[in-house]
C-alpha cells in the first residue's frame, strides 16, 4: 500500500490475486462491479462514510507493516472483508441518492444509438454492443449496466435488444424491407439471430409480425 500525493492525500491498496486466492472474499470482490469504474465514477463517500473506509484501510496498513504471525492473513482478510461490506452498503446508498441525477440514463442511452445508426453508413454497420454505446456516452460499460438496472431493472442488453426490435417493427411494415434486409441495417450479421432477438422481445417471428400487423 502506497500514499500517492497529487492534490490531496489518498491511498492505494494494492492487492495480488494470489494473497485472496481461493477465499471467499476474492469471490465477493469479482462481484462488486464498482471497481470496475472509470475514476470520475468512482464511488462518492460523504465525510462520515470516508472516515469508515480511511479507518479500515489505516488498520490494514499497520497489520500489514507489522510483525507478521499467524493470525495476520486473516486479520487482513477480516478488514478486506469489512472493507467490501461497507463499500456495498456506500454503493448502494449512493445510487438511491442519484436516482434523479441518473433518472435519464436510458433515454441518453437511446441517444446513443440513434447518433450511431444516423451517421453510420449501412455498409459499415455493425451490431452495437455495450462497450461502444458506453464509449459514445462517455461512461465505462459497468457503470452503465449497473446505473441502467438500478434505473430501470432492465440490463444493458435488454435496452439494446428492445431498442433493435422497436427499430425493426417500423421497417418491417415497410413493404420494400424483406426481413434480410431489416437484419443487416441493423447491424445483424446473420438474420438468423436477428430473427431469434426478434421473437424472443415479441413472442413473433419477423414474419408472422409482418403477417399480423401489416
């Protein structure tokens, strides 16, 4: 564990995969999807809740600096532990705090992908996925997967899917459009699977909503 000064003094823990290796809190970790996230998403600790998490961190310091036994690895792995524990309570906080502040996530999502099909040509077009949406929003994909499923309760992919469905409803009832057709414009490489997000969204395949609705 390093203090790093820039602006102000922080820490970095610093932790190699093999000291939590097999553990469960290595498995805990890989869950919280929050260290994932870009710096200016990071998690924002009121005074109080950063004292928590500066306490926690000062006590794994000085275990870790000093005369190491038996009993220090899982005195480490307790504090980690807490440590996690507290960081998903301030996560979960934070989100019902910025519940207004995200409230539009998945209309700025929309967004997204409208600029994507509008300025992308059709032979250029490929299936968007998560990690591109995100980079045109300016966010890191797991704070817009997590951000739009506490918004809305509905994954990343889920927005996707039924944002390419909705697009492919008002192609189809155009007579022009054969079903290929819909499937390529839309970045779908074989519309076979076009076919298969299509029913799965509808509870229709692209013909029989063709059948039904034109």
């Amino acid at each position: 564990m390093k203090r790093h000064k820039i602006k102000q003094d922080g820490f970095i823990l610093t932790i190699h995969k093999d000291y939590l290796r097999g553990t469960d809190i290595e498995r805990k970790f890989r869950k919280a999807s929050f260290f994932s996230y870009a710096v200016h998403e990071a998690l924002h600790f009121s005074p109080k809740e950063e004292n928590t998490i500066k306490q926690i961190i000062l006590s794994i310091h000085e275990e870790y600096q000093g005369n190491i036994d038996n009993y220090s690895k899982d005195i480490i792995l307790a504090q980690l532990a807490s440590l996690l524990r507290y960081s998903v309570r301030f996560y979960n906080r934070q989100f019902i705090n910025r519940k207004e502040m995200n409230s539009h996530i998945s209309a700025k999502f929309n967004d997204a992908l409208n600029e994507y099909f509008e300025t992308t040509y059709h032979h250029e077009r490929k299936l968007p996925n998560i990690e591109m949406i995100a980079r045109k929003m300016e966010v890191s994909s797991r704070y817009l997967t997590d951000t739009l499923k506490a918004e809305t309760g509905k994954t990343a992919i889920e927005h996707l899917h039924l944002y390419l469905v909705e697009e492919a409803k008002t192609m189809l009832l155009d007579p022009s459009w054969s079903i290929s057709q819909v499937a390529y414009q839309l970045g779908f490489e074989y519309p076979q699977y076009f076919s298969r997000v299509f029913k799965k969204k509808t509870g229709l395949s692209p013909k029989e909503y063709q059948r039904q609705y034109r």
